[in-house]
C-alpha cells in the first residue's frame, strides 16, 4: 500500500521532541545534517532519497533512517543514539597560571583520566574537602548558557570557595546547532517547548549539585546565569523575531531579576535569579561575564577576548572604551560541516601531530596514559583541525590555498579508519577562520592601535584552552603578533558570574560596561571581506622537520 507522508504534519524527530527526547539535529530538522539518526527496531519506514544519500544498504536493511525524514505509521519501536552526556568539567586555569590568584573555572569535556595527564588540572567532583560544610552553610549556584554545553558551580557563599560541578549538553540543539536554527525555530512556534527543554536542563543541573552536596534547596541564596542573548531570550521565552533580521533588536539586554520559579520553573526553590545584562544581539551575558573577570573595563592597558565558536564573539579594549563584534564562523570549529567532525567526546580526536614517517598520529579525548591502548577514533573535534591543517601545510600535502596535492585532492587524508579529513573540510574550516581572523583586525583597526600595543590576548571556553596556540597562529587563526600574548582563560562565563555572586562585581560596573561598549556591524565594514578572504590562506612559518614521505 501506497502511503502518501506529505499530507503528515510530524515527523519522528518532532514527534521524539514532544516526547522530551532530545537527539542531536544541528540543521534543526531540514534534513541538511544527517545528524538525527535513529534506528527502527520494528515498524522502519521506506528510506527516502535523503537517507539513500548517508546510510549505505546494509544500514538501510537494518532500520536505520534520519528522524527528520521520518514519518511513522503504525506501531513502530525507535532506538535512539548513544546519549554524548559524558562531559566532564572543571578545571582551574588561574590555579596553574598564576598560583596566588584565585580559582578560574573551566567548562571542559575532559575525562578524569585527560583531567589527570594535562598538568595538574584537577577534577573537582573527585576532590574532597573543597569546603567546609554546615547543616547552615549558605550557597550559591553559577549558570553558564551554553549553545552547545550546559555548566553550573555550586560556591559556598560564606568561604568563597567552589563545592561541586555540574555539566551537560544543551539539548536545545534538537532544535538546530547554532543561534540561527534555533531562533527560526522559536519563531515557527516552538518557542514554549524550546523554553521547557532549557528549563529542564538546568533544573537538573540544579538538582545534581544539590545531591552531590547533600544540601537542600532552602540553603540557595543566589542564582546567577549568563549566556548569549539568543539563550537568555530562549530561557525568558522572549521573542526571537526581531534577533535574526537586520537591524538585529534584542527585547532586553538588561539586568534581570526574578525568582527561580519564574526564570526557571522551580517553584520548590524560594532563591533570587540574576541573568546578566548583554550588549547587543549577538554579543551577550556571556562576553560580559568575560570582561569582568578578566578586569578589562578596570585595565589601562589594552585586551582582547576571544570566544571562538559557531559565533565568534570578541573585545578588544580597556577602561576608557571598548569595541566588540560578532562573526558567523559557522559550525567547523564544534565539528559541524565536517565530515567526520563530532564535539569533543571521548573518542574524538583532539590533537594531531607528524610521526618521523611522515604518518599523522593523534590524541584522542579519553586515552588513558600507561595503558598500550588507544581508543578506536570516532571523528575530531575543532583542536585536532587546527593541528591537522597546520600539519598538512608544513608537510607540503596542502598548499597556502589549502588544496590538497593530487595524492589526496579525491579522496582526502585519512587519520584513522573511521576519520578522514577531506578537501570540502579543510575549506569549512579555512572559511571558519577567516572569519575570526578578518574581526580580530576590524576591532584593531577600530581602536587606531597597532597588534603590539595589545597587552594579552583571552581565548575563553574549553576550546581556547585545548587549543595548540602555537599551530593556530601557524595557520593564521591567531595573529603572529599575539601569539606570545595569549593565554587560555578557561570558562570566563562561571568565573564572571561567581564575581557577580560573590559581589565583587556590581550591577553598576556591568552596566557601566554597556555604556562603554561600541558594537561593529562587520557587514558594514568595508575591509572586512578584503580581509576575510586574505585570511583564507593557510599562512604557516616554517620549521625545521625531519624530511617525511607522503602517506
């Protein structure tokens, strides 16, 4: 029997959305990703052209289809991926780098056994006696709105000091990878289920710290979150309609307060919720957060602060004035686009390097030092890229356009049997770094000062901090002239927000920082996409390696 699927409104990924089972759809369901893969254990539908395209036969005869181009009838069973919930925060940066400072945290996706081997990060879920506790201790939570991963910190008000962590994957990205797919999304009436899918993630986040703690929601006093204006919005069920057309008008970029059952739908607990203020559309809570903790709006000196993801979010100032802008640099650097691209998992990945035989070989997020045993790799995450270019361009296999030599133009690099890196992939994240590149000197320009009157140079996030600084600047991501001058800042967004939680940082000094903030429109700027394809390039400085052959 012929069955006409037009006429059906759902599909199984939105069907799995109602249900609260969130998968992994980075295009937010247009069937572009092929992410949102499901395998039907009875009851599989006729594969359509688009599952034709990435599932080979044999998956097709075992049920495997894409949710998205679904459309069940029937009685049917479903098996849903492997949950990616396995990331592990956080890490101290400041502890490492500056030993009488205090604690920086770290949203990170280390395992405990990456925690052990990469210089004396520590795992704080693993670490007692980090506080001192009361049956009266008072208690504070950190909220860091990630568009890809969820982090929280639980503080003890009265010592300062940092209890328990809490990570998880924002299974908003059910509803697209980037701010993009999830504001169209929100605007074609899912804005409601988008809110209590975040909800619930933070819920539970809130929960776990609670339970790690032993401690009850009446010992809360204070919840402070921060994210980009995209997710502040999406938390507040504000409308998204006016985030992604010009000119780009946020509904509130100020200072919230409310309770927790109004922000967060937790009626159990009686705490005040602060949500950060933000600066424009797409530079949000989130960057603020960043700038107070690394005291730039105190500083005389010049600073620049990179947030590099799917949007690239960046400062560049001191405390007179400051310039920031945003870039679409696309999905590359968190694996979208890419081929055998994937976020940083165990697994996947991380870093690249040559072997005297001229063969690549890897780290991979998990691998357990002492142990003859490399994990199988499934796919590399944004660091292990960065390596892999940079190693490709000084071993000639790439030129300084970033093409492949005829050995590898058809079919690619292969690093391990399931991970190739193919030409189309080295061309997303060229585009990805392009962009970064081409705002860092827009901001630059702006302020009328040279790369060498910058003091230091703040790569936010558990990718600045994995990140290889010197192949980054190798292939162009990183000016040569800061190479020397950055530094990992770890998760700025916990580490501002426990400012503000500790009152270090006041309200008045956050919307100081707005007063002082001059937004660039980078589509406005005339250089910018002189400079974006100058940056194209895989520009590299040579060093002396030993002579290898091709692979």
């Amino acid at each position: 029997m012929i069955i006409d699927r037009s006429k059906q409104q759902k599909n199984l990924l939105e069907m799995l959305q109602e249900k609260n089972e969130y998968i992994s759809a980075p295009c937010n369901g247009n069937g572009i990703c092929g992410k949102c893969i499901v395998r039907y254990k009875r009851g599989a539908t006729e594969p359509t052209r688009r599952d034709r395209e990435v599932f080979s036969e044999k998956q097709l005869e075992d049920g495997y289809r894409l949710a998205c181009q679904s459309h069940p009838v029937g009685a049917y069973e479903v098996e849903l991926p492997e949950s990616e919930e396995t990331i592990e925060v956080l890490s101290e940066w400041e502890k490492q780098q500056k030993p009488d400072t205090e604690g920086l945290t770290e949203a990170d996706t280390q395992t405990p056994a990456e925690a052990k081997t990469s210089g004396g990060i520590q795992d704080k879920n693993t670490a007692e006696g980090t506080a001192e506790k009361t049956e009266n201790a008072i208690y504070g939570i950190c909220i860091d709105i990630g568009t890809t991963t969820l982090a929280a910190l639980l503080v003890n008000l009265e010592t300062e000091a940092d209890c328990q962590t809490a990570v998880s994957v924002n299974h908003q990205r059910a509803y697209g990878s980037d701010v993009l797919s999830r504001i169209s999304a929100s605007n074609s009436g899912k804005k409601w289920e988008i809110q209590r899918c975040i909800r619930q993630d933070l819920q539970k986040l809130i929960r776990e710290l609670l339970q790690k703690e032993k401690i009850t929601e009446q010992q809360i006093q204070r919840i402070v979150i921060a994210g980009n204006t995209t997710m502040c919005h999406l938390l507040r069920g504000f409308s998204c309609e006016t985030l992604g057309v010009a000119p780009f008008l946020p509904v509130d970029l100020s200072w919230m307060e409310g309770s927790a059952a109004d922000f967060l739908g937790m009626k159990e607990l009686d705490t005040k919720v602060v949500i950060l203020p933000g600066i424009s559309a797409f530079v949000g809570a989130d960057i603020m957060a960043g700038i107070a903790k690394m005291n730039m709006h105190r500083s005389e000196g010049y600073h620049l602060l990179l947030d590099i993801g799917t949007n690239g979010e960046m400062v560049l100032g001191n405390c007179r004035h400051m310039y920031v802008t945003s870039t679409s640099a696309g999905p590359a650097f968190e694996g979208g686009n890419i081929s055998c691209g994937m976020a940083s998992i165990p697994g996947v990945i991380s870093h690249v390097f040559m072997e005297e035989t001229g063969k690549a070989g890897f780290q991979v997020i998990g691998e357990t030092d002492g142990e003859n045993k490399k994990q199988q790799a499934i796919g590399i995450c944004g660091t292990g890229m960065i390596d892999l270019v940079y190693e490709l361009r000084e071993h000639q296999m790439i030129d300084e356009h970033g093409t492949y030599s005829d050995l590898y133009f058809d079919t690619g690099y292969e690093l391990a049997e399931k991970v190739k890196f193919t030409q189309n992939d080295i061309r997303e994240l060229q585009m990805a770094k392009a962009a970064i590149r081409a705002g860092v000197d827009i901001l630059v320009k702006k302020a009328g000062i040279a790369f060498d009157e910058v003091d230091n140079c703040y790569l936010a996030g558990g990718f600045g901090t994995k990140i290889d600084i010197k192949k980054a600047a190798g292939i162009g991501l990183i000016p040569k002239e800061l190479e020397m001058k950055t530094i990992p800042a770890g998760n700025t967004v916990l580490a501002g927000t426990k400012e503000v939680l500790l009152s270090r940082i006041s309200k008045e000094e956050l919307e100081k920082i707005q007063t002082m903030a001059d937004v660039i429109n980078l589509a406005e700027e005339n250089d910018f996409e002189e400079l974006y394809l100058s940056y194209m390039a895989v520009s590299y400085t040579h060093l002396t390696l030993p002579t290898t052959s091709r692979v």
